[in-house]
C-alpha cells in the first residue's frame, strides 16, 4: 500500500485490481470497495488491539517487530496522536506491526512495563524491548525511532 496525496493505492486481494481509496476510508469504519469486482478492500496495517491475555502471541512471539501504543480513553494526549499511530501502521506495514493496549484495561501489562506515562510507545524486537517512546512526539520522530529499530533487527537476522 502506498499513499498518493490524500489517498492510498490498495490492491485487491480478489481481482487484483489497483484502488485509489481517500484517506477518510482508510482510516474511519468506512468499507473501502473494489472498483472492479465490487467486493470489500482488505486494508492491511490497521492496529490491533493487544490484552493482558494476548500479549504473549501478539507481541512477544511476533515475527515482525512491533509498536505497541499504551494509550487510555481520558487521556487527551492519546486521543491527539492516535491519527499518526494509524499513519505509522499502514505506511509500515509488512515490516512493523502496530498494537494497541488499553493500560485501564490491562493493567498486568502496564504494570510489568511500568507505563506510568501516556501514551509510552513500546518497540519490540523478537519478543524484547528495545525502545521506548513517552509522551507526544512528532510522526516523523517516531518513524526516525522506528526505522533505526528495524534496520538493526534486519542487521541482526542477516
């Protein structure tokens, strides 16, 4: 998938045809459509939502490394970033997976990686922390943290 001005280029997974699909669908509850068969685009990259119960097989047994996004609903800072978390994670993926862990739900987890601040981004590589992003940042600091961890993991597994 690549983004063109406001849109994003998504083949379809039935006919193989090339979609153009504006960035509200892609990032809303909005079903993007196949311009040839009719049928529902796949969008890959979305964030899934990570738990206490699935931390293990989501994260920690990842083959791709992973971001995972410790968020909380009142938090306002979680709620302005959001968007870029979702950037991140169609722009990345193939090479980087995006999860999302509610800590007021979840708080095993937050508590075994001490999130004390929102939104902390957590960086794993083959099951291991190896970064960590607290508080706002700008995408492009982010990605600038990401792309370091994912030329390092591709180092590592050459």
């Amino acid at each position: 998938m690549r983004s063109i001005s406001g849109t994003f280029l998504i083949r379809c997974g039935t006919c193989g045809a090339t979609n153009r699909v504006p960035r509200d669908k892609v990032y809303s509850a909005l079903e993007a459509i196949c311009g040839r068969c009719r049928r529902p685009l796949t969008i890959e990259g979305r964030p899934r939502t990570v738990t206490d119960a699935t931390f293990v097989a989501d994260v920690e047994r990842s083959a791709l490394p992973i971001l995972v996004d410790a968020w909380a609903p009142w938090c306002w800072p979680c709620q302005m970033i959001a968007p870029v978390v979702e950037e991140i994670a169609l722009e990345m993926a193939g090479r980087l997976r995006v999860g999302k862990l509610n800590v007021d739900e979840n708080p095993s987890t937050a508590a075994r990686f001490t999130i004390s601040s929102l939104p902390t981004f957590l960086l794993f590589t083959r099951g291991r922390e190896v970064d960590r992003i607290v508080g706002v940042q700008t995408k492009a600091d982010i990605a600038r943290r990401i792309e370091r961890v994912l030329r390092a993991s591709s180092r590592a597994a050459s």
